[in-house]
C-alpha cells in the first residue's frame, strides 16, 4: 500500500472516530434524561425544550457550515466543529441551573451540522467507484455510537454522574480536534474525479454562488431532496417510540428490549457499509445503479416491516429474526444519497448540496415524533410505526425511482464539465489556450 493510500485511510480512521464518539456524545443525552430531570427539578415538557433546542440550532446552521466548508479549509473547520462539540459539552456539565443548561446543550447543536465537509473532503481522497462503501463504513459510526452512548451512560452514570459524563465525552472532542488539525490535511477539490485525478496540479476551486443557484435546476437532485423529507420519518419514528413499542404492546421487560436492541443495532450499523458496497457495484455498470438499490431497499424494509409488525407478540424469537432483516436493508439508502448527490455535483458546491439535503432532512425529522404520538393516541404504536414508516418508504420508492431515470443525464453534465475544466488545467499548465 502506498503512502498516499495509508494517508486517506488514516483520515478515514480519524474521521470514523469522530463520528462514533460524537454521536455517541449526542444521543447521551437519552439515557441520562432521568438524572438529569432530577438534578434541575424538571419535567417532561422542559426536558423535551431540551432536545428541541438542539435540533433547531443543527437544523438552522447546516446551510452555514455547508457555506464555510466549500469556501475555507474543510480540515482546519472539522476541528473547529470537533473543539465546539468538546466545548459545549463542559458547558453543559458545569450549567447549575436549567435556563444555563438548557442554553448550553442548545449550543451542542452548532457541531451537529458538521457533516457535510466531512463527507466533501472524502469524495477528494476516494474516487466515485469507492465512495459508497466508504460512507458506509463512516457511517457504522452512527450507530455503533448511539451504543457506545447507551452503555456509558448506563455503566458510568452511577460512577461519576451524569456530569462527569459528559466532562469525559467533552474531552474527548477537544482531543480529536487536536488530531484533526494537526493529521488532517485539505485535498484539491475534484481531485478524485477520473478526470483530473491524473493531474499534478489543480486549481482552487471554491464556493461560487451562481454553481450554488444551479443546484436546484438539477432534476435529479430536486427529488434527492424531497426524498430526504419523507426519509428520515420513519427513522425517527423508530428511534424516538420503538422502545416503548416493545414496552407497552409487546410486553418485553427490560433486559428482553435490550436482547432484541442491541443485536438490531449491530445488523443496522452493518447495512450502511453493505449497502453502501452494493451501490458502488452497480453503480460501475450503470449510472442508475445506486439508486435502483435504494429504491429496492426501501421497498423490501417496508415489506419487512408490516411483516415483523405483524408477527404474533409471543413468538419473541421470529419477531427478533425478522427485525434484524428489516435493520439489514433500511440504511442501504443513506451511503447511496450521499454519493449520489456528490455524483451530480461540482466538487466547490458539494458540501453546500449536502447541507441542504440535510437541512430538508432535518425539517421532516422535526414532524415525525409528534405525529407518531398523535396517531398512538388514537389508536397504537403498532399503527403509529407501520403508518408512517411504510407511507414514507412507500413515497422515497417513487422519488428514487424517478432520479434513476433521471440521474444520467445529469452524471453526463458533471463528467463533461470536469474534463472540460481538465482540458483548461492542461492548457494553463502548458502555457497553451484550450481548444
């Protein structure tokens, strides 16, 4: 292995670490509500301000960090995220009253937006045939972290309280803020494309607003975007009322949820990564390959869904079967929609598509808890879960299927403007005028 490939796999490590530790730091915040109520004498409606604030500041700064990453030093602003995470994070653990607490886990927001140049910085180390498999892997994180969160919490609540928590997970996240400003090198944008890879040197391209307003002329990318609406409902209904799901209508006692959860977890945190690796297969054969994938996948977890659901509540053991199937094929879209998104779009804007992706992203999973609990106030959970989850997947199946049928015509566009700008760098490089 090269030099040059020991390198981009080191960032992957350190930006792996990242995103499991930081997401582990954010979903904290659940399993510590209760000692958390106790300390400030609160109640539900104040704790649930709590975890809105932060999904307001995220949502609100996505499109400000996708700004800043395709105008600035992507790695030198991954630091800066990772040292905000850090930082906030002690703030919430010295906050002695709840208005300062609340103020202070608000803040936690700002560094949860901070995806977007991640991902930007991988697509210029990873060529378009490797980038859904590494997004994958990037994003076992995810889960593995909101494990990670689970146990220390459980594990290291009674030892140190839930301040002292957070004081190691703050700590953390000044730590990988030193090793990504000093590890972390910027990567010329583009300079993964196939048409430029072979390239000495590249231009510097950075955020242009007139390639940022012709995002939303790509047809493709418009239904890339509606997708992330409807997408991430069923999501969030899963993570906010699963657990009582299996509580209250199931009947599962405590350690049976954690039995069912926990394998559930690994199955899903798998899925990004194969899912991730099926895209980049089909997508060497065809343009539409990665979101024919995610059109499948959806549609087989909404099957796999009503089936699982439907499963009689003491047949524990079909259930959990069924339930790690469903886990293995609701992620394959996420590493899929970011490559495709990357794949559409000029390297300078990239992180500022990916912003708006998740800024839309964002605003659905605002809706999704709420309306769940109207519906299981009427009715159930079990009805609540199947409605939205397989209405949701139902209507991303349509949008997906419409941007394969799309998306060559617009991967064509992108590959001509690239060698396009290659002809240019050669001529400037020769001294020469292109043709």
């Amino acid at each position: 292995m090269s030099s040059k490939s020991r390198y981009r796999w080191l960032v992957v490590s350190l930006f792996f670490a990242f995103i499991l530790l930081h997401q582990a730091d954010k979903l904290l915040i659940s399993p510590l509500t209760t000692p958390i109520m106790e300390t400030f004498g609160i109640n539900e409606a104040q704790m649930g301000a709590v975890f809105t604030g932060a999904l307001l500041v995220s949502a609100i700064l996505y499109p400000v960090w996708g700004y800043l990453y395709d105008r600035f030093a992507r790695p030198k602003l991954l630091a800066l995220a990772s040292a905000i995470w850090g930082a906030t994070t002690w703030l919430s653990a010295i906050a002695p009253t709840y208005p300062t607490f609340l103020i202070s886990r608000a803040s936690t927001g700002i560094d949860d937006s901070s995806y977007p140049g991640l991902y930007s910085l991988i697509a210029d180390y990873f060529g378009p045939s490797m980038r859904g498999k590494v997004y994958g892997l990037l994003q076992l994180g995810m889960p593995l972290g909101y494990m990670i969160g689970l146990f220390a919490a459980t594990m290291l609540s009674g030892l140190v309280g839930w301040r002292g928590v957070f004081y190691i997970t703050g700590s953390l996240g000044l730590l990988l803020a030193l090793l990504i400003y000093t590890k972390v090198r910027e990567a010329p944008r583009g300079k993964a494309e196939p048409e430029l890879e072979d390239l000495d040197k590249i231009g510097v391209y950075r955020f242009d607003k007139n390639i940022a307003v012709g995002l939303f002329r790509k047809r493709s990318l418009l239904l890339l975007f509606a997708q992330g609406f409807f997408g991430v409902f069923p999501w969030n209904v899963i993570t906010y009322w699963f657990f009582r799901y299996l509580e209250t209508e199931r009947n599962y006692t405590e350690n049976a949820v954690l039995m069912t959860m926990v394998p559930a977890v690994l199955v899903l945190a798998v899925g990004y990564f194969v899912g991730g690796s099926i895209g980049d297969f089909f997508f060497k054969r065809t343009p539409r390959g990665r979101l024919l994938v995610s059109t499948v996948a959806v549609l087989l977890g909404a099957i796999l869904l009503f089936v699982t659901m439907n499963i009689p509540v003491e047949n524990q053991a079909l259930f959990l079967i069924m339930l790690l199937a469903t886990a293995l094929f609701i992620p394959f879209a996420s590493p899929n929609v970011i490559s495709s998104v990357y794949d559409i779009t000029l390297p300078e804007v990239r992180s500022t598509a990916l912003a708006v992706q998740y800024f839309i992203e964002n605003a659905g999973a605002a809706l999704a808890p709420f309306l769940a609990g109207l519906i299981a106030v009427r009715s159930s959970l079990h009805n609540a879960i199947l409605i939205i989850c397989i209405s949701a997947w139902i209507v991303d199946s349509i949008l997906f299927a419409v941007a394969a049928y799309l998306v060559p015509e617009d991967i064509k566009t992108l590959r001509q403007q690239l060698r396009e700008r290659a002809e240019q760098e050669r001529a400037a490089q020769m001294g020469t005028s292109p043709p």
